[in-house]
C-alpha cells in the first residue's frame, strides 16, 4: 500500500519514454491482437539519475503487466525481492552509504526492451552531523498533511484533509545530553503570521518527553532515543486541538533522520493510538459518539477497540503515518506554555473563550479538571 501511494508522486519521464516507445512498437504490428507480450515499465524508484534517493527507501518498479520473471539488483547493496501483482519492490537488506552513486539493474522476461541499468545516486540524510549541539532550540515544522496515513486504511485522505493548514512545531532542547543519547524535545502548534510561522501563543506546548508533572528537566522525564543522526519519541500522549476538534493520541512515537546541515528531518514516521471520537463528525453525517467506528465496521470491516484510562470506551485504533518530512523553521525558538499561561492570556484579552475551551472538557466554567495548575473554581 506503501509504495503504490508513493508511485502516483513520482514523476518519472524516463518510465514515460519507454512505455511511449514499446507502445508503439505494438500498433505497428499487422495484428495487434497476435503481438507479443512484451511488459511495459510504467514507474520506478529510483529514476534513472536521481541524486537524492533516500538512503534507507526501498527500490521498486511497477509493470502494465507483471512479467513471467523480474530480477533487481543494486552493485553494491543486496536486498530481497518481493511481488505484489504487477509491482516488484526490492528491499535494501542495510542502509545505503549518503552522498553515492549505485548502479541498479532490472531484467524482465519476456521482454525486447531488458535489461534496463542506470545509476543513482543518495543524498547527504545519513551522515552524521558534525555538531550536534547546532540541533539545540532548531525548530522543524512536522508536515502531517502530506503524510501517507497506512493506518486507519481507507481514511487516510480524509485525516490529511483535515491536517491542511495545520503547523505542528518540534523543537530539541539544550537539557538533551547528545553523548548519553538522550534527547530532550519540545512541541507546540505553528501560526502562519507575515508569510511565515510563530508558535500560536494560545496553545500549551506538547508533552512530547515532558514527565508526570508536566515540567522540562525533572528526573520523570521520559527523553527521547539519539543517535546521530537519528532520533526516537516516545511512548508519549498528545492532545492535538485540530480545526476545532481535540484529536487524542497515546503512546504515540516519532522517529526520523535529521539532514547533517539540519535543513530538514526525513524518513519519519508517526505511530501511536488514535481515539476515533475527533472523526465523528468528518466520517458520519448523523455525529454522535462512536459514528466513526460504526462507519468503518460497516463499510471498511474495521473494528475498534477499548481507549481505557483517562478517555474509556470502544473507541480507539493503531495510527500509523510514514514518509513524513519535517521542514527547519528559521528563526523560531518555542517557549513552554501551560494551560495556565494560556487561560491567563485569556483574561487578558489575548486569547479567546475558545482557546479556553480545550481546559473546560465539561463546559462548566471549571478548569480544574483540564488545568490542574489553575485550580478550581469558575472564571
């Protein structure tokens, strides 16, 4: 599912080219109907003189009509082969080198036109970076709406319709200890102000190796997995406010390579448990609790399962977002924000009655319930 999302991405003239070719090598026939089978090239990863393959993708290419037999090979980086129809992926078996040229070759039987070998070449994402410290206070914008959602099936386009437009902002701290492998980050919510981003002052931060008592720097943090150039987040909960609808996540994890001169993170990939009730109204037109898990047993024979604690009920399912890319925000340094911060702001006539809302969770004016730090008693 993975790789034919990716394939109606790719521009591939060459494939083009060829398919043009063959093609018309059939019409010239006498008999069109007596031609012989002759597998046609459709698409393929890499192209042919790509120079920024990423070093950990897998190489694949994609027929009109799968072939009686399909070798691939890359000089230099064994792998395994595998078929899905008519698509031929070719597992790299370890990580290519970063800044190299290999030569692939497929060979396809029957065929006038096999083999096809040209050489590609990977970009600088693997290499290490020279100075870890420059990742302190770097700000990388998550870009979830372009992501291929393999988990829930089926509503992936539906999840990246409702992700337009919206910023999630990541930021590694300096209380990360880069000798020990411990990474320490921070997330937030992104506003686009003067043709680019801010943090959005009137959401909290994100928790994403944040402790029990919500505070950067205590000894219950739970830090993130460094090591260079890759890093690991998680298990951690988040709470995601997305056009107005608070989208939960829980044991969610975040992975990916950070570019050497840290111009952007690749390769990631976002998993975690999605609680269905913020799809409600987006997969079912009558609402109401639980309308998004009816939706997809009925039509997707998907079912949901149990959220337990803090939000109970038959409502939940794995997520699982890949190929994501994460994009360096110049100049923003996120600052930590709690929900007190935030309902403070409020008083003050910065933020809204709605920014508010997201700490009311019973619409009664209490906030104690989603600001503990607020205390209780009604504003």
């Amino acid at each position: 599912m993975l790789k034919r999302a990716l394939m109606v991405l790719v521009a591939v003239p060459f494939a083009a080219t060829w398919m043009f070719t063959t093609a018309c090598s059939h019409a010239d026939d006498d008999d069109a109907s007596e031609a012989p089978f002759d597998p046609i090239i459709l698409a393929l990863a890499p192209d042919p003189d790509t120079t920024d393959f990423f070093f950990e993708a897998d190489a694949w290419v994609q027929f009109d009509e799968a072939p009686d037999s399909v070798t691939i090979s890359i000089d230099g980086a064994p792998g395994t082969q595998s078929q899905d129809d008519n698509l031929f992926s070719y597992d790299i078996t370890n990580a290519l080198d970063s800044n190299a040229t290999y030569t692939m070759t497929i060979e396809w039987a029957p065929s006038t036109n096999s083999p096809l070998s040209f050489e590609f070449s990977t970009g600088p994402h693997g290499g290490v970076l020279t100075n870890e410290q420059d990742l302190i206070n770097t700000t990388f914008e998550i870009d979830l709406a372009s992501a291929n959602f393999v988990e829930p099936p089926g509503v992936g386009s539906i999840i990246a319709s409702q992700l337009k437009g919206f910023h999630l902002l990541f930021m590694p701290l300096d209380s990360s200890n880069f000798a020990e492998g411990l990474l320490h980050t921070l997330g937030g919510l992104g506003l686009e102000e003067g043709g680019g981003l801010v943090q959005d002052p009137c959401s909290g931060t994100l928790p994403f190796t944040y402790g029990d008592d919500g505070e950067l720097g205590t000894a219950d943090d739970v830090p993130a997995e460094w090591d260079n150039p890759r890093f690991v987040v998680g298990p951690t909960d988040l709470n995601l406010a997305i056009q107005g609808t608070e989208a939960r996540l829980s044991d969610v994890f975040l992975n990916g390579v950070v570019h050497p001169d840290l111009d952007d993170m690749q390769g990631m990939t976002f998993a975690g448990i999605l609680d269905t009730r913020a799809l409600d109204g987006l997969l079912s037109d009558e609402g109401g609790e639980g309308a998004a898990c009816e939706f997809l047993a009925d039509t997707l024979a998907i079912e949901c399962e149990e959220c337990g604690e803090p939000f109970p009920g038959p409502y939940c399912l794995d997520a699982l977002a890949t190929d994501m890319v994460a994009v360096q925000v110049p100049g923003v340094v996120l600052e930590q924000l709690t929900c007190a911060d935030v309902l403070d702001r409020v008083d003050t006539g910065e933020c809204t009655a709605e920014d508010a809302a997201d700490y009311d969770p019973n619409g009664d004016g209490d906030y104690s319930d989603g600001c503990p730090e607020w205390g209780a008693g009604t504003r």
